[in-house]
C-alpha cells in the first residue's frame, strides 16, 4: 500500500470554493479501484492550508487514477483558485519491505 500527502493553499477567500472541489475530487477517487481510504484536512493556524491523505493498494492503482482525464480536469479547476503550487508526496509503508 501506499499513502498519498497532497498539499495545496487556497488564494485568501477562495476556501469554500476548494473545500467543494477538494470534495468532488475525494468521491472521484472512491470509485477507483485500489483506493483504500481519504481524509482531507484544514489548516487550524493558517485557513487557506488544506492536506489531503489517501491510501491506495499500490502505486499504479494511484497512477491510474492521478493520470484520468476526471481527476485532470477536476485538478484544472483547482489550481485556477490556488496561491501556490499543488505539492503531491507519494509515501510507502515500511512494513512492507
């Protein structure tokens, strides 16, 4: 398995609008095979801060998936509100080695 950190910051008043699309994008990912979990998150200092987590079953389950013409334009959407570049960190479990 692995787990997916994906960083984005909101341009100031744009927050609603993320939190729907960042919405939209999670149930996307809920169809796909391999997705295992999601949890998306608020930045409690800073508001315009939101870091998604997710677990897939593998990493081409997530390629998959990152590389879909949905999640492509859902992700153009997105990056029209934000201050700052998308950061995606890709992460494998050690237990698995």
């Amino acid at each position: 398995m692995i787990r997916v950190i994906i960083e984005r910051k909101a341009k100031p008043g744009k927050e609603r609008e993320l939190e729907g699309l960042l919405l939209d994008l999670r149930v996307g990912g809920m169809r796909e095979p391999g997705y295992v979990s999601g949890e998306t998150l608020a930045g409690q200092d800073d508001p315009t801060l939101y870091v998604v987590l997710s677990t897939w079953r593998s990493l081409a389950h997530w390629q998959v998936w990152a590389s879909s013409a949905e999640r492509q334009k859902m992700d153009a959407k997105v990056e029209r509100i934000l201050s700052a570049p998308t950061k995606i960190t890709v992460l494998r479990f050690l237990e698995e080695h």
